[in-house]
C-alpha cells in the first residue's frame, strides 16, 4: 500500500520557487492569482501530478504538476518537477513602450500623474 501524499497549492508553488515565500504563494491564492486546470484555487487546494497550474506573478507562468513536492528544493530539483509550458516573451524591439505625454507648461504632475508615470517606468523595464 503507498502512502498518498497532498500537497497544498501554496506549499507546491513555494517549493517549486513561483513565489519566493510561502505567505506570498498563499495571497497569491487567495486573491485569484493562481488557477488549477482553469479553476481558481484556494490556499488549500491538493494539487496533484498532471494538473495544469496557471501563475501571475510579474508575468503568467503555465505550468504541468510533474512531482509533487512539500519542502522548498533546490533549483535545479525545483525545475524538474514541473513542465514550463509559459509562452516566450516577444523580443524586446516588438513590445510597444507604453507613452506618456503631458502639454508643456502644465505645471508639476499631479499625484494621480506620478502614479501613472510609476507604473509606465515599472511596465517598461
């Protein structure tokens, strides 16, 4: 008889090295950030080998459940238990860089413009 193991969704992402801490993998859940087989997912949630896990983070991140692992491992070990099947980034010179233009002599931006200004700088890195 073999030991059946559950792994929580939060713990897999974590020790798989999707998120860096497992607080993060566990707001992640919890505000929607990550989906199994195209069902949002709990914190809680088993995952189990073959599931089709979705992740945004920076970017979104698909990948295939290959092993199922409850420590935090190293990477080389964390990249083997799961299939990448993320799409490629388009080369840079083919992303638009986001714009942002005000009238001249419109006066210092007003706090809303310098949130704008901070999210295209953060957008075009």
């Amino acid at each position: 008889m073999t030991a059946r193991i559950d792994v929580r969704i939060d713990v897999w992402c974590w020790a798989v090295r999707l998120y860096k801490s497992r607080s993060q993998a566990t707001a992640g859940a919890k505000a929607g950030h990550i989906r199994i087989n195209g069902v949002r997912a709990k914190p809680a949630q088993p995952v189990k080998v073959g599931d089709e896990v979705r992740v945004f983070t920076d970017r979104e991140h698909v990948v295939v459940v290959k092993e199922l692992l409850a420590k935090r491992v190293g990477a080389p070990l964390a990249q083997a238990a799961y299939d990448d099947r993320t799409p490629a980034l388009p080369p840079k010179e083919e992303r638009a860089a986001p714009v942002f233009s005000r009238e001249r002599g419109a006066g210092r931006p007003t706090k809303r413009d310098r949130r704008l200004l901070d999210q295209l700088r953060q957008m075009g890195r």
